[in-house]
C-alpha cells in the first residue's frame, strides 16, 4: 500500500496516476488526515509520498516526518518539494526520508524512486532500526546496568574511559530509569572517567593541498589526523590502519566520491564519512547519505560546523557499536505474541508478491525459540502454509516444543 500526502489536487493525481496501475493507493490533501491514516494503516502502509507544502502541517509548525516516524519508522518515506534545495534534501534524508523528489513531478521518476523505496522496505531489515528507537525504552535497570558494565570493560580493553555524558544516554533524565548525575558520579561506572583517552582518527581525503592543511592544522590537536590526495592514497590508508571518520571530497583526481564511499566502507563498515564538496547537487548529497555518507558539508564552512559534524559523526560511531551488543532477544521480547505474528504476517505478504520465498529463518527473527524444533533455517515455508495462516504454522511448532519438552517457556 502507498499512501500520497500532498494537498495540490494536481500534484496528488500526478502521483496517483504514475502509481494506480500498480499498487493500492491511499490518497489525502492534509497533514491531518495523513497522520490519522498512517495511525491506523502503518502495518499496511510500505512506502509514504510526503509533500513538505501542507498548508496544514505549516498553519500548526508539524514536523511531519519526524511525526510519522513517530508512530512507525517501518515504511519508507519519499519526501517531496517543490524546492532544489541541498540543505533541505540532506537535512530530510538525515531524518529518515528515504529520498527527495522536486517538483514538477516525472511519472518515471516516481515509479523508479517507489520501486527501490518498496526494495528497501523489508521489514526484517527495518526492524534493527525500530530496536534502536524502542529497546532503551523497554530494557529494565539490570540490564542497563549490565550494558554500562560492558561498556566500561570494552573501554578499559583499549585504554579509554567512559563518560558521565554517556552513561546519561542509557539513563536520560526524562526516562523512569533516570538517575541523578552526582549519583552516577559516586557509582563505580565512572570513576574511571579521567583515564587518558586516545585521540579519535580523521582521514581527509582532499585534492586541495591548502585546504587540507588547513583541516589538519584546525583538527590536529584534538584529533589524529592522515591527509590523501587521491582515490587510490585514500584507499591504501584505510587498508594500512582504522580511522573513526573520515572527511571525503565529492571531486578528487582519479574518481568521485561517489565511487570512493562504497569502497571506503568495504573497508571499514564502521567509519563515519563526511562529505564536502563546494557544489550544490541534490542528487549527489542524497545518493551519498543513501549509501553510508553520515552528514554531508558544503565548502567553505565554518570551524564551528566542521568541529560539531565530526563530533556528531563520532557520537554515532559510538551508537552503532554500543546498541548490537544489546542482547536481540530483549527487543525480541519487547513485542507481544500477535505484534510479532502480524509483522511475520507483513514479512510473508511482501515475499509473496515479490514472489520470493519465505524461510525457517525469517520465522527464527522473530520467534528464535523455534529454532528448538531443528528445522534448518534454509528450509522454506511452504506457500500454503503462509495462506492458510502464518499464526496456527508458529502455535503448531510451539506445541511440538512443548511436547517434546513441557518445561520450554515462551
């Protein structure tokens, strides 16, 4: 199902006449009954046409991305804009939106941008994303602290320190977990807070000499700093040592950034890559923060922007490397049985009508107690079963679990 929000009559039959023919359609003209609908169809709904010009929306200053995402981060959203504006494309793909449209609307153009929004959409892939907006929420003190323990050990392996600030993150002052910070402070968890701490890396890959000099002499005190000229420098550096982030130009010698980024994150997944160029494309900024980019800078910038985009990309180097080591069973567990059972259902409808194959372990995503049974995880679930129904094929294998083993608890 797709759902257009875009309050221009005009603008709306363009998208739904580009889509009708081939998917179901929900069309609205407001941001109020677009929240509404989404509200009760978000499990339904896989990719959302979001017009940034509802007169609504703006009447009462919604953010209407960030309030879809609210409700459910599991749909794509294509934002569209009757504005070429770079900012405006990197600050909504930064937020969630899986691309950026502009106005006047090209039929091709929308059927090829749904087609890999609807690609992208798989829900067992999304699912780590929605762990990452609900898990802190739903883990209990314990493991939270157990969490915090890790960290510290983790940090101690490699002679670094964990922060107030970031024990903050796993206890955040708005939630039931919050805990005073001179608290934290008298707790064990800290006191190791003024270990020296190693200088975080930063690779610049940059063809401009004099800027790149100025990067490293501005960057150099706080962060540890290799400058490349090339594509090919760029690439034997990150194959010699790791780096944290790295600062990539869109134009170098012997290719574009472009074409460097996937390269650079085949080589180290978990890097951060800034891009800076001094041209204002949509297309590229957006393609780039599609493919790993994690900000995106325009030259010349400020000092002030520089040094807070790094230390964003740092904070989410940190993140993505903290949040997996929460145990996947505790997001797992966070769901009731029937959430589970309609998001395998959702799973199974959309392997269906792309005629893919559904398998033991897409089942095991999301009940991993079934694996009990010994049925290979690459043994796929026959297509009838899926029509008669997903929830009797799981109560089934939980009652043989149970019959071979009635103490097994779910």
């Amino acid at each position: 199902m797709i759902l257009v929000v875009e309050d221009n009559p005009q603008d709306n039959e363009t998208l739904v006449s580009a889509l009708k023919e081939t998917y179901e359609i929900i069309s609205v003209y407001s941001a109020t009954e677009a929240l509404s609908l989404y509200d009760c169809f978000c499990m339904k709904v896989r990719v959302v046409l979001l017009s940034l010009s509802l007169e609504d929306a703006k009447e009462q200053s919604t953010d209407m991305l960030s309030e879809l995402k609210k409700i459910s981060s599991l749909p794509e959203i294509i934002v569209c804009s009757d504005k070429a504006d770079v900012q405006m494309a990197v600050l909504a793909i930064k937020n969630g939106a899986f691309d950026y449209l502009v106005k006047p609307y090209n039929a091709d153009s929308v059927r090829l941008t749904v087609e890999s929004a609807l690609n992208n959409a798989l829900f067992l892939q999304k699912l780590e994303t929605v762990s990452k907006k609900i898990l802190l929420d739903q883990v209990d003190l314990d493991k939270r602290l157990e969490l915090a323990q890790q960290l510290l050990a983790q940090r101690r392996s490699v002679g670094q320190a964990v922060t107030s600030q970031e024990l903050l993150q796993l206890f955040p002052s708005e939630s039931k977990f919050a805990i005073p910070i001179q608290e934290l402070r008298e707790k064990w968890l800290i006191k190791n807070e003024h270990t020296p701490i190693q200088k975080p890396s930063i690779l610049v890959i940059e063809d401009d000499i004099d800027i790149a000099e100025n990067i490293s002499e501005l960057l150099s005190d706080s962060y540890t700093i290799v400058c490349t000229f090339s594509g090919k420098e760029a690439l034997r550096a990150a194959h010699s040592q790791t780096f944290d982030v790295v600062l990539l130009d869109i134009y170098l010698p012997d290719m574009t950034g472009v074409q460097l980024l996937p390269l650079l994150k085949a080589s180290q997944k978990d890097v951060q890559i800034v891009i800076m160029t001094a041209y204002k494309e949509i297309e590229v900024a957006v393609k780039t923060l599609k493919n790993g980019a994690c900000d995106y800078l325009n030259k010349p910038f400020f000092e002030m922007d520089l040094l807070a985009t790094i230390s964003k990309a740092l904070q989410k180097k940190y993140f993505d490397s903290l949040l997996p080591q929460l145990d996947k069973r505790m997001m797992e567990d966070s769901f009731p049985f029937n959430t589970k059972i309609q998001l395998l259902e959702n799973v199974c409808k959309e392997r269906l009508e792309g005629e893919k194959k559904v398998f033991m372990e897409d089942v095991y995503q999301f009940f991993p107690e079934l694996r009990q049974t010994g049925i290979p995880e690459g043994l796929h679930v026959p297509p009838q079963t899926i029509k008669d129904g997903i929830k009797p094929f799981v109560e089934e294998l939980h009652q043989q679990i149970k019959f071979f083993n009635p103490r097994a608890e779910f």
